[in-house]
C-alpha cells in the first residue's frame, strides 16, 4: 500500500477546480450529474481509506478482541507511520459514520413528517396549506410525489408565476434531485474537502429546475420574477434535501443566468477551455482515488488472509 493509502483522503482537492467552473460553463443537469457523481465515488474512497487505517490502528491497541495475527510486523509495515494514522483514523471513521447517519436519518424522518401531516389534504400532485407564511418545496415519495406550496405564497404571485413555481417543483421531482442533494451532503460528511462539491450541486439542481421551468412556461423572465419574489418573501424547505423554488444561496445569480440565453446542452465541456481542463482534472483525481483504494482494500485482504485464519 505505501503511501498511496493517504491518496483519497486528499484527492478531492482536485476537485475544487471544476466544483468552481461548473456553475458557470456547464449546463446545469451535466454539472449536477458530474459532481454528484464525483463526490460520492471520492466520499466511498476516502471512507474506504479509514476504514483501512482503522484495522491497522486497531490491531494495535494493547487487550484488542482482534485475532492476534493482525499485529504482524508485516501489517504494521503496509501503512507508513501507521502508529499515529492507524489510531487517527478510529476515532475520524467513527465521526464520519455518526455524522453521514444522522444525514439519512434527518433525510427520511423530514419527509415522512411532512407526509402525515399533509394526509388530510387529497388533491393529488399538489398540497396546498393554507398558511400565511410563504412555502413551497417538492416533497418525494415515489408514486406520492408532490408539490408543497401555501397560500401566503400562491396570493404573492401572478399567475404566470405561479405555472413558473409548479414547473420549477414538478423539474425537482422529475429529476430525483433529492438524491443528489442527498449523496452530496453524505460526501460532505465524509471529507470535508468535499464541502464545495456539495454547495456546487446545491446549486446546479436549483438551475437545473430553473432551466426546465423555463422550457416549460416558455418566458425566462418570468421564472427569474418569480425566484426573486420567493426568495425575498419565503423560508426555506424543511431539511436541506428537499429542493425548493426559494432554496438558500446565490439567488441573484440564478436570476441572472434566466436573464441570459438557455445554456448549452453539451454533455461534456471541450478539453481546451477552463471547465473542459478541470473537468478532466476531476475524473482523474476520482480514478486514481478509487484505483488507490481498490489497491489498498486488495493488499489488506491479502494481509490479514496470511496473518489470520480468515
């Protein structure tokens, strides 16, 4: 293993570069496909990589319930300075568990309170409370999907707004972007060189609804009216994975891109532009991080396969 071990836990900085440009030069469902994708192999990686480390760091703890053979000279040889890394990584693999829990726990216990109280209400589709503080957001659930939306809003908008806020929400549910809300913030927990990975997609799945809501009214000017109404009058969804029209962020910008001409649909940006360059950097940062854990994971088998009974 050698040092290659350390590799995934620093490998998302190369990230960085393309988490910055794909807001900017890709179009939105590419950037949010690209990143989620590239954070969550980084995020199982840099997991993977403690994982390892634990094992060393364990079988070192003096009374461990371990089988004795995993302190063989030759395990303590795979890791360098694996006294320190090897104890450092217990106590950080456990954080990243505890943590990356409570984001599924949160991410599934939000909507199913949000369910049960909206049972009363049976249009299907659509829910719309009447409250006056101003709300909307998509909430998830298969065959249930619908759009939450209150009163306090819908007497805020124009009509032509208001096909603009359900196409938005509709888009987020089409598009399952709760999932990649959801893989982002889990890569988020894990490395936290990850964090701008998972404000990039944050973003990039707010622009991917804009854009399909502006296909679907056909006017970008009114869905850029209707962002900035919401942002300034609404709070935000309940739990960060659930996407909304007045999501927190850089609203300005949204508006702004709405301003502009529809981004192209190209799939991958061109190897000689800023984008294309940190794109690539990207996938190669993601490669050599997933080559280097596979290796590891291999040796260490082969490690305690010989030093066990396994």
């Amino acid at each position: 293993m050698g040092v290659f071990v350390f590799l995934p836990l620093v490998l998302p900085l190369t990230a960085w570069p393309v988490a910055r440009l794909a807001e900017q030069h890709l179009h939105p469902r590419t950037a949010t496909r690209l990143l989620t994708a590239v954070g969550g192999v980084m995020a199982v990686c840099s997991t993977l990589c403690l994982a390892l480390l634990m094992v060393v760091g364990t079988a070192q703890l003096p009374g461990n319930p371990l089988p004795d053979g995993w302190s063989d000279p030759e395990v303590r040889a795979a890791v360098p300075h694996d006294e320190v890394a090897g104890k450092a990584a217990i106590p950080a693999l456990a954080a990243v568990l505890v943590a990356c829990a409570r984001v599924v726990l949160r991410h599934h216990r939000v909507p199913r309170r949000a369910r049960r109280a909206l049972a009363g209400l049976r249009a299907p589709g659509v829910a719309v409370v009447p409250d006056t503080v101003p709300y909307a957001y998509a909430l998830p659930g298969g065959d249930r999907d619908r759009v939450v939306v209150t009163t306090g809003l819908l007497s805020l908008l124009t009509p032509p707004e208001r096909r603009a806020l359900f196409a938005h929400e509709r888009a987020h549910l089409a598009g399952r972007h709760h999932r990649h809300l959801l893989v982002a913030r889990l890569a988020a927990r894990a490395n936290p060189f990850l964090l701008p990975l998972s404000r990039a997609v944050a973003y990039s799945t707010e622009r991917w609804a804009d854009e399909d809501a502006a296909r679907t009214v056909r006017d970008r000017r009114v869905v850029a009216r209707a962002i900035g109404k919401a942002a300034l009058v609404s709070r935000p969804a309940p739990s960060p994975t659930l996407a909304g029209l007045a999501a927190p962020g850089p609203v300005p910008r949204r508006v702004a891109a709405l301003l502009r001409p529809a981004p192209s649909a190209r799939t991958w940006p061109p190897v000689g532009t800023g984008a294309g360059l940190a794109a690539w950097a990207a996938a190669v940062g993601t490669a050599v991080s997933a080559m280097s854990s596979a290796n590891s994971a291999v040796t260490m088998i082969r490690i305690l396969h010989a030093a066990t009974f396994l």
